[in-house]
C-alpha cells in the first residue's frame, strides 16, 4: 500500500525540466509522490525518486489535464534555478549554507569567517591562521 504526499511548488520565472520539450510558465504547480504505508517505517532502499508535477493546461487545450513524472533531484535542480535569479549554484548552496544556525555553530567552533567560506567558493586561496597559534 502507498500514502500519497503532496506539495506545492512555486516557480517566479518559467522554466524546463529535462527530457520535456516544452517551456512551462511560471507559477504554482502541485507535486505529488507516492511513499510506501506505513510511514514511520520507510527503508532507504524503497523510498521513491520521482515525483508527479500536475501542470497547467495549455491555451489551445484548456480541458486537458497534464503531469509528468520527473527524478525528484531534476525538480529540486529546476527550483534552486528559479531562486538563483542569475547567480551560479554554488552562490545559491552557498548562501543556503551560511542561513543554518548549526552551520554557523560549527563554522564558529572551528574558528572559520564566513570571508574565508566565501573566499573559497569563489576560488580564491589564502593562507590561512591559526588562531591558537601564538606567534
């Protein structure tokens, strides 16, 4: 048996999904994914990857309802796009990253700045201190 779990994503600009040929608009499109009964009790192995994106009937067919079946990581690659506005992934991973209190916890545990994670995503290297170090 399978429980049906359903979302919503939300898309600011239009956008393509790998392996369709068609430009779909911008907006709110319902996801659904189908996770085996009972939840609490889901193995890695069983989970499923894909996800069904229920899209917008076209003009010249308003009746006609559409989905399609796409990897869940070529959906969540299509949103982190959309967010992006024009920036490069790693800026987006990066900005994500520096947004988690526990991300900072550990940055600050370990005595990194965020200048040097910035620094090294950005491909520049610079020698580092160690700041228990007493010259």
């Amino acid at each position: 048996m399978t429980a049906s779990i359903k979302t919503t994503a939300v898309f600011t600009r239009p956008f393509e999904l790998p392996g369709f040929n068609e430009v779909l608009p911008a907006g709110e499109y319902e996801i659904e994914a189908q996770a085996p009964e009972p939840l609490d009790r889901i193995e890695p192995g069983t989970w499923l990857s894909v996800v069904q994106v229920h899209l917008h009937a076209r003009p010249s067919y308003p009746g006609l309802s559409r989905a399609l079946t796409v990897p869940l990581a070529e959906l969540e690659r299509a949103m982190a796009r959309d967010k992006l506005t024009g920036k490069a992934l790693a800026d987006f991973f990066l900005e994500e990253m520096l947004a988690d209190p526990m991300i900072r916890l550990v940055m600050k545990a370990d005595h990194v700045e965020e200048g040097e994670l910035r620094d090294l995503y950005a491909g520049v290297s610079k020698p580092r201190t160690d700041p228990t170090q007493n010259d």
